[in-house]
C-alpha cells in the first residue's frame, strides 16, 4: 500500500471513528416523546448496538456486489485447470467427451478474480465462524459498558478507555509475537496517562456524596473488562485477516452477520425485563424497541444520529480492520489512532457543553498527542538521534533489530531457495 494511500486510511478512520462516537452521544442527549408519550432521553444501548450489526451486514452485500460473482464465457477454461476429460498432448489440451459442460455463470476463486486486490488474492480456506469470538467480545464490551458506567463517575469511560491500548500492545506481544520498539511501548504508555489525566477531574476535584465506593471500584473493573473485550476483539481479527488473507470487507459484514441475529434476540428479551433503576426507560425495561422507534419517529435529530451511526460503523469497521491487517503493528496502531479519535470527541463535549472544562485537562491532551507522536516517530525521536551523532555516540540498534543478512552471498544452496 502507497504512503498516500495508508495516510488516507488513517484519517478516514479518525473521521470515521469520531461521527461513531458522536453520533451516539447526540442520541442520547436528545429529548423526544417515547410510546408512552412521555418525553426523555433516547437510552436505547443495545437497539443501538444491533442497528450498528445491521450496518456491518450491509458490507455482505458490497462485497459481492464488488467481488462476488464475474461471467465466465462457456468457451474459456479457468487457466491453470484442466477438465478431469481433458488430454495434454504435445503442448495441446483436446477435450474428452465426457467433459462437463460448462456453465454460463460460474463463481471464480477471488484469486483468479481481476478485480480484486493483490493482497486479497487467494484466500486460505476457514470457518467463518471463527468471527463470532470477535462478536462475542463486541457484545459482551457492549454489556459491560451499559452496566459499569452507572456505577461509577461519569468520567470514568474516557480516564479507563485508553488502557484498551496498552493491553492490545500486550495481546499482540503475547499472541501475534509483534515485538513493539521503546517509543513505541513509550507512546503507549503516555497516551493512556494523558486519557487518564483527562478523566480525572471527578476523582481529585469533585466530591460526589451519590456514589458508593465500592460501586465505584466495581464500575471502574467494569470498564476496564470492556476495554480487555475491545483488546482481544481487535487481536483475533488481526490475526484471522492475516492468517487468512481476508477482505476486511467480509469481515465486518460477517461479524455484522453474527451480530446482528444475536442482538435481535436480544432486544425481543429485553423488553420483557425490567431492570428497576439501572433502566431510565419510562417503564424501566432493560430494553424497549418500541418506544425507540417512536422516539426516532417524533424526533429528526435522533433519526440523523441512528443513520449517522449505522453508516459510520461500517466505515470505521473496514478502515480499522484494514489498518490491522496493512501495519505489521496494526492491532496498536488501529488503537492508538482510536485515542486520537477520542481526544477530538472528548473536545467536542468540552465545546458543546455536554462536559465540563476543567484545567487539567489541558495536560491530558498534550499527553495523548505527545504519545502519539513518540508512536509513530513524527518529531522527538529523529531529535533524539541527531543530538546522539552530534555527540559522536555510537548509532543506535533498536531492540528486536535483525543486524544479520538473510541470505549469506557465498552459500549458493541458500541463495538458490
């Protein structure tokens, strides 16, 4: 992939990643008139999540739009496959009478298939349902995240989501055997510091009597559960994507498969459980779908955040799958572009009042974006070395460096492999 084209798909999937948490939060924060003709807040979590398995599912379907089936005319054989009547003689293929005859239509291997991509060429044969472990952990984040929230500060998702970093940079040492160089684990680790300053006003400069102080550690474990779900989520599909050569494209419209048919199950349950106080539904369902729809029905603003989001979702699925698999650190560098992402919506509530400005917080953004930039080597590190030549230090070999060559020029049986 080009330099131009990788830096496309970075800033798309900022963009991208921001309209998807956006759009939910405008939801939410928009009165309108439910079933019951009572006005209150659109707080629909898991009619939310399974509108955003219903956008992923759409991808099926471009997919084979885009790649799916080709016509094949009845007189051409697939090169490289000869028919079980076909005879080679001579340097020429006679057909046999007991050839089958060949059909109109005939779906080709993506290898063969000119329209797709070279690195999407020749997928190994797998289960697809190796990616509902990936949707597991998708629902399960989703659950945790509805339950943990509320029992803790309000703060408490954004100070807690940038250890989703950290531990991705530790699965994919663990699974995927990706050595991370020092700045690398440095950034890391300054980006979570800095969304971990962002969110600590509530703790250090706001004493809230409401909340129990074992509510409070359980919500905070919670939460930190849900970013280990979004970890190993995004380390499975790396490696999946990887091993198999699949097209992100598939990809997320196979989770979306999968998704969406559980979540439809579960929102059918959820209306008939009624969660007490965790619920703020007018009757205190766990979930109800049709006070959704009457809400998005009497409401534009909420019917524009539910489009937003179930379009968006699907770009943010493809471009951060698509990083994984491009990037030998796509798992981390997906997440670290994801905290990018939560810096500009965490902004965007400073600016629209949906929450409140606090000093420190000036310090946890240019913590993030100093993480960011000591990842991917912008500015700091190339100082680095040029005040270590200035000082005639001896050049510097990054750990997990390979110094030897490959092949050594005088071993012709190597050279010949």
């Amino acid at each position: 992939m080009a330099i131009s084209a990788t830096l496309a798909v970075k800033i798309l999937y900022i963009c991208s990643g921001c309209v998807h948490y956006l759009s939910p939060q405008w939801a939410e924060n928009t009165n309108a008139t439910g079933s019951h003709m009572k006005i209150h807040e659109f707080k629909h979590p898991f009619f939310m999540a399974c509108l955003k398995y219903l956008g992923q599912l759409f991808c099926i379907l471009l997919y084979y739009i885009a790649f799916g089936r080709q016509t094949v005319p009845n007189n051409n054989t697939v090169p490289g496959n000869v028919g079980p009547g076909a005879i080679a003689d001579g340097g020429a293929v006679a057909a046999a009478a007991d050839r089958p005859e060949p059909r109109p239509f005939a779906r080709r291997r993506p290898g063969l298939n000119p329209r797709f991509p070279p690195e999407e060429r020749d997928p190994t044969k797998y289960n697809k349902f190796i990616f509902l472990l990936c949707t597991l952990c998708d629902m399960a984040r989703t659950g945790l995240l509805y339950v943990g929230p509320k029992l803790t500060y309000p703060s408490s998702s954004i100070m807690l989501s940038g250890t989703v970093t950290f531990f991705t940079a530790l699965l994919s040492v663990a699974f995927l055997a990706t050595p991370l160089q020092n700045r690398m684990w440095f950034g890391v680790c300054v980006s979570v510091c800095g969304l971990a300053v962002l969110g600590l006003r509530d703790y250090v400069f706001v004493h809230l009597n409401s909340y129990d102080s074992y509510g409070i550690a359980a919500g905070d474990l919670l939460i930190v559960m849900a970013m280990i779900m979004t970890a190993t989520q995004v380390i499975l599909e790396e490696k999946f994507v990887k091993k198999h050569n699949i097209s992100p494209l598939l990809t997320v419209g196979i989770e979306g498969l999968f998704g969406f048919v559980l979540t439809l199950i579960l929102v059918v349950v959820f209306y008939f459980v009624h969660a007490g106080g965790f619920s703020k539904l007018p009757e205190h369902r766990l979930e109800d779908f049709i006070d959704a729809f009457t809400q998005m029905k009497s409401s534009w603003r909420i019917a524009l955040a539910v489009v937003g989001t179930v379009v968006s979702v699907c770009f943010y699925s493809y471009f951060g799958i698509t990083i994984a698999k491009s990037h030998d650190h796509g798992a981390v560098s997906r997440m670290v572009l994801d905290n990018i992402a939560t810096l500009f919506v965490f902004a965007f509530f400073l600016i629209v009042g949906w929450q409140p400005v606090h000093w420190v917080m000036s310090i946890g953004f240019c913590l993030v974006v100093l993480g960011v930039m000591f990842y991917y080597d912008f500015i700091f590190y190339n100082i680095y070395l040029k005040i270590r030549r200035g000082l005639g230090c001896p050049e510097l070999v990054l750990p997990g460096a390979d110094t030897e060559p490959l092949l050594v020029r005088n071993d012709a049986a190597v050279q010949e492999r």
